[in-house]
C-alpha cells in the first residue's frame, strides 16, 4: 500500500477514535458548521457547563453549530451529533433515531407526574384513549397534581376541552372511583401516585382495582427536552442524567446556563423517552 494512504487510514482511525471519545452537542447559531472545542470567548456559564461534564464524563465536549431545532434533529438522526434541545416539531420526523433523557421543572410548578385514564374492566370497547370521545369523565380531585395536569396531559393527546361529553370533579380518588363503579361516569382520570393509593390495600398483594383498567397512562407533553441519539450507550445516557440531575446543586453557574431554554428553572428532570411525542 502507497504511503500516503496509509497516512490517510491512520488519520481516518484517529478521527473516528476522537469521535467516540467525545459528545457532541448543538448549538442553535443560525448557521450550519462543523463540530469544534468551545472557543475561550465563550460566555461563562457555558465554559462552566463543558468543563463540568468533561470532568465528569472523561471525554472532550464539542459545539457543533446547527440552524435551528430541525436541523439539530436531522443531524441527530444521521449520527453528525450527539445530543439537543428539542421542540415538538423538530422531534417529530426523527423520533424513531432520538430519544429525550431530561426537560426543566421552572420554579414553583410540579414535575411532569404521571397520569393514568382508567375504565371498568368489564368495559371492552373501550381500548384506546380515542373510545372516550363523547363519553363522561371524573377527575380524582381539585388541586393542581389531581385536575390541571391531567386535563393539560390528556390536551396534549388530543382530548382537550369539548373531548368529553361530560367532566365531573370528586374530592378525592376513592370517591371518583366510586363514580366509575356506579356507572355516573365512564372513565376516571388520576395521577399515577393516587391511582396506587386506591387500589393498595393493607397487605402488599391485596389490589382493589382488580375490577378496572388502565386503559392509558402517559405525562403532559413536554414543550423543549434534551434529546440524545437512540444508539447512544446506555451507560452514557445514564450518566448523562445522573450529572444533569445533580448539577442545579452541584454546579450552579453551569446549571444556569444549560437550563436557561426554561424560564426560572428550579431543576432538572429525567423524562421518558417520547416526552416530546403524542401517544
């Protein structure tokens, strides 16, 4: 083989093996470029951000300038970067390459808590959230956790206001339940928390709900997640969590600046992967 490329086998095995050893992550500069170290002139609290993942992940961090969300997204899926903020929108295409790890809980609001739609199990037809248009609903409660978020989760699937024929609201879970059993509703909406608190009985294997269902479960969409490729290693990704979920203490300056696309954010949150996805 001629020297030259040799030369140019070995510098093709280099940058791959730099390629492996680093995450790449998006900037959104309105412009397409190619992946880079940060330059020193960059503001403080993203210097503050590279170092503290580069000293917790023992690898080089690198800036890849992309357009906007969607090219973000596009360069995710064809493996050019690693990880990005994403909306909806820019999600949507590329879902089956990306996956989100973590959103931004802003100060003062609750956590994206699970919630579940459930029906009487003697109702068969009932297969999907979409068999409840026109039907009648009861939520478990009034405070925020029991009725604005569900209702704002199941908006985000499609059932917002006008889904329902009917929506009532009962003080507590076991009175919605109590709805549903009798047949003055159709189907009972409650956080994941509530619905386990319902059906828990004193000892570990009693269940109280054998006669319902869930017939969905699911979260409030998020608006904006930190999406990372679906090939990623699962130790990365999971390290990439746990680092991100520590750093509003362990790291403040670099949590302002990597949680600023959430305003007046409190934290971190890992998330499911679809988060930015209708179910």
């Amino acid at each position: 083989m001629r020297p030259w490329l040799l030369l140019a086998l070995a510098l093709s095995i280099a940058a791959t093996s730099a390629d492996a050893a680093s995450l790449r992550i998006a900037a959104i500069t309105g412009s397409n470029g190619p992946c880079h170290a940060l330059e020193a002139g960059a503001p403080a609290g993203e210097i503050a951000y590279f170092r503290h993942l580069e000293s917790r992940l023992g690898r080089a961090i690198l800036t890849c300038n992309v357009m906007d969300r969607a090219a973000a997204a596009q360069a995710l899926a064809l493996g050019r970067l690693d990880a990005a903020v994403l909306d909806p929108a820019a999600y949507a295409p590329v879902q089956a390459k990306a996956r989100a790890i973590l959103t931004v809980r802003p100060a003062g609001r609750l956590n994206r808590i699970p919630i579940v739609v459930v029906v009487k199990k003697t109702n068969v037809s009932a297969t999907n959230l979409a068999a409840l248009k026109g039907k009648s609903v009861v939520f478990g409660g009034s405070v925020d956790a029991a009725l604005a978020v569900p209702r704002q989760a199941l908006t985000d699937q499609g059932a917002g206001p006008g889904f329902f024929a009917r929506e009532a609201v009962s003080t507590d879970g076991d009175s919605a339940a109590a709805k549903l059993r009798s047949g003055a509703a159709d189907a009972l909406v409650l956080n994941a928390a509530a619905w386990q608190r319902l059906c828990q009985g004193l000892r570990t294997q009693d269940n109280r709900c054998e006669d319902l269902k869930v017939l969905w479960h699911g979260h409030t969409r998020a608006t904006l997640a930190l999406v990372v490729r679906r090939d990623i290693p699962d130790d990365l990704r999971f390290r990439l969590i746990g680092i991100h979920l520590a750093m509003h203490l362990e790291a403040k300056e670099a949590f302002a600046w990597a949680s600023s696309w959430i305003p007046q954010s409190a934290e971190f949150e890992p998330t499911e992967a679809d988060a930015l996805a209708t179910r």
